[in-house]
C-alpha cells in the first residue's frame, strides 16, 4: 500500500466530539500524539473522501519491541471514551 501518512484535521467536528468526550469521561483532555496508525487511517480517508477520523487508544509501552505491552487502566479508560462517544454520536 502506497499511501501517504494521515494528518488529522483540527477543525473537524468529530475530533471535536472526541476530544469532548474524553475530557467529560475521564477529567482531562487528549495528548495528541503521532503514531504509526497514521498509515492505517490515511488509507480509510484515501479510499473514502470526506471520512472524518479521530484515532484513540490505550498506552502501549516499549512499542513493536518484544516487550510490547497495553497499559490496562488506559485500555478500560478508552474503552468508556469509546462507549459515551458512541452513544453522543447516536
């Protein structure tokens, strides 16, 4: 896959939810960050124009090591993120 690395939008409404929902849910807001599922998401935004993305998930300490690891009370965290955002969007 030939695709160019994503770069997410700062005025996009659904980052705007997310980041919203993460600071009602757990008190404070998300720590943008750069990571390698920027590759993944470009190819959804290549091959579906227009698609808003917000890409959250759990601490992974030592990444693409052998002693790569979740951080498990962050895995809990974003999975009530994901639930309170689901429901906003519904």
């Amino acid at each position: 896959m030939d695709t160019a690395a994503w770069v997410e939008r700062p005025d996009a409404p659904l980052l705007s939810l997310t980041s919203a929902t993460f600071r009602d849910v757990l008190g404070f807001a998300p720590k943008p960050v750069a990571m390698h599922f920027v590759l993944e998401a470009a190819y959804y935004v290549e091959k579906y124009p227009g698609v808003e993305i917000a890409s959250i998930g759990p601490r992974i300490v030592e990444p693409h090591s052998t002693s790569e690891r979740v951080d498990l009370d962050t895995a809990a965290d974003i999975w009530r993120v994901t639930i309170a955002l689901l429901s906003r969007l519904a």
